[in-house]
C-alpha cells in the first residue's frame, strides 16, 4: 500500500511542488486546501485528490485528515496557534513537515531580519548553518511568530518533525513572485532600471521544486527523528545577475543599472531583493541526507518570467498580495523619472 500524504495549503506554490514530487515516488497525495486557488487539474489528473478545508475552523483537520496520514506537511503555518492545530493530530500522524524560513535567524546582537530597518540588518556568517541562534519566540512579529511555531512542534509533538528554512521562494503560482519587480518594468518598456546597493545584495534564492524534493527526501529517510534543515538553490545570485537572467528571457533592450554601494536615496532600485547584507544558506545537512536540487535558480527563472509575463493584462496587486503588502512602492516611476532615471 503507497504511503499517504497530507498537504495543507497544497494548492500553492509550495504544496503543488511538493505534491508533484511524492506523486512521482509513488505517494498518495491529499491537497488540503481551502478552495480560493486555481485548481491544480495536473495532479488531480496524476491521482492526487483534493480535501477543501479551512484550519481555523474548530476540528475542520482532524475531520479532513479522518484515517490518518503516513506524513502531514504544513506550507502554510505561521505561529504557535497552527502547532496546536497540528498537536491535535499527532497520534494519527507517521511524521510531520514544516515550512518555516531562514528568517528566525538573529546575529551575535540579537538583530534579526524583522528588526532591520530600525535595528540594522543584521551581521550574520555566511553562509548560516542550522546552528544559528535564532530570535525569540513569540507573537510580535512574522520571524517571531515562525519561531514559536518551530519550537511549540519541536518541544511537543511525539512525533519526527522535520522543520524546513527557506530563504526567498521562487517558483510557478506563486502569490510573491519577486521576479515580477524587474518583468513589469520590462513590460511598461522602462528604458532604466535602477537597482540599490550596486546590484550585489545577495538575498538566497530557494525554489519551490527543491523544498519539494527535500521533502520527500527527507520523508524517504530510514532514520525518523526531528530535524531542522535549510533549503535553499545550489547557485547563489547576486540581485543583478537575477535581472540579467530576466533581462534575457524578456529580450529586454534597456540598461539595469547599479546605483551606488550605499543605501538607496529616495527608495530608488529598492527590490525585493536589495539588501544592505548578505542572507546566503548552508545547505550541507540537508545534502548530507541525500537530498538532491531539483533545479538552480538560472534554470527555473526561464519558466517562472514566461509565465508571469502572462499575467501583464491583469490587476497585479490582486494577483500578488504579498508582493502588493511592501512597506514601499515597487513601482515608483515618477520618483525615478525625477532622478533622471526615465530616459536610458
């Protein structure tokens, strides 16, 4: 009999991914969803079924996950209160899978990537290892937030929990395409593109494709005990060598161009990707486990910048609400054109 799986949030970027993987090593495969995405027809059609359902409503997972599962991996857990959620279910679970993210880490000074603009970012090694101090847990914020739920499954649960740490997820269906800040300029045919720190922030990139097959990895694994593994892609871009590879794809015959080393003036090429520092992952434990990249990030942005470039006639901000949630304008051009950033 095929191992079972249950995704919650399988719908998304991360859990069609993940799904897509155990299907191909011969996995039974619920996606657990509450119905607002686009219907993943391909791996319903590969013999994956669908469970709609919503995780805040009182007992609404036990009822959908009614018979147990081999593996239960949650995309979409943010605090302690969906640990609980998940705790509920440990006796009829084989094993449980997290997504967290690399931003609980903090620095010697305690500064973590939540505090950065009024802290500093912070000054972590490159690359992180998962022994890492990590912040506070907590409900203050997202970071802290993500540590809590780690720490709550991790103290609590009976059974493995492995705990996932991506750092900036790329990949099809995604609601934060990161990619969408250089192709929309592309598209408005902005001659310049002006990009903060000189282009060389390198902010590691994690595509879905490998936390899904780390996952899988991960659950094929003859030693069932808890871990905590970073995901990220085996080749690790600076912000300017992502808009060249998109710059590429796109044909696009305008100049990117680097401002100066220091912090952007005015918000000026602030993109989703500019940071002040470098946030680069070790990936030596999950490796050690076998576990191997189903794709580097040059080979996966071709795919990801054809599909989002058929997303121009759209509304973007409903498309991408993460994306649309910036604490800063993506698109200001009328900042840029003041700066002389409007003519190449």
């Amino acid at each position: 009999m095929a191992s079972r799986a249950f995704i919650i949030g399988g719908t998304g970027q991360i859990g069609r991914a993940i799904a897509a993987e155990l299907l191909d090593r011969g996995w039974e495969v619920v996606l657990g969803a509450r119905g607002g995405r686009v219907r993943p027809d391909d791996l319903l059609a590969r013999g994956a079924t669908l469970a709609v359902v919503d995780r805040e409503l009182p007992g609404a997972l036990t009822t959908a996950l009614a018979g147990g599962a081999d593996a239960v991996i949650d995309t979409v857990a943010f605090d302690d209160h969906h640990a609980a959620q998940l705790l509920a279910l440990d006796a009829d679970v084989g094993a449980f899978v997290i997504v967290s993210s690399a931003s609980v880490y903090r620095d010697v000074s305690g500064r973590s990537l939540d505090e950065a603009g009024t802290k500093g970012f912070p000054d972590l090694p490159v690359p992180i290892s998962e022994t890492q101090p990590t912040i506070a847990p907590g409900p203050q914020s997202y970071s802290t937030r993500k540590a809590a739920l780690e720490r709550t499954m991790l103290d609590r649960s009976t059974r493995p929990v492995t705990i996932l740490r991506p750092c900036a997820i790329h990949g099809l269906h995604s609601c934060h395409p990161r990619e969408w800040w250089f192709i929309k300029r592309m598209l408005d045919q902005r001659p310049v593109i002006p990009l903060a720190y000189g282009g060389r922030s390198r902010f590691h990139t994690t595509a879905a494709a490998n936390i899904g097959a780390l996952v899988a990895t991960v659950l094929a694994h003859s030693e069932k005990e808890s871990r905590i593994l970073n995901i990220a892609d085996p080749d690790v871009l600076t912000a300017l060598d992502i808009g060249s590879l998109i710059a590429e794809r796109m044909d696009y015959r305008g100049k990117i161009l680097p401002l100066g080393p220091g912090g952007p003036t005015e918000g000026l090429g602030l993109s989703p990707w500019s940071i002040p520092g470098p946030l680069v992952l070790d990936t030596q434990a999950a490796l050690a486990l076998g576990y191997t990249p189903r794709t580097t990030y040059r080979d996966a942005v071709g795919p990801l910048c054809d599909w989002l470039r058929r997303q121009e006639t759209i509304a973007w901000e409903a498309a991408f609400p993460e994306l649309a949630a910036y604490p800063w304008p993506l698109f200001d051009y009328e900042s840029e054109d003041a700066a002389g950033l409007g003519a190449a």
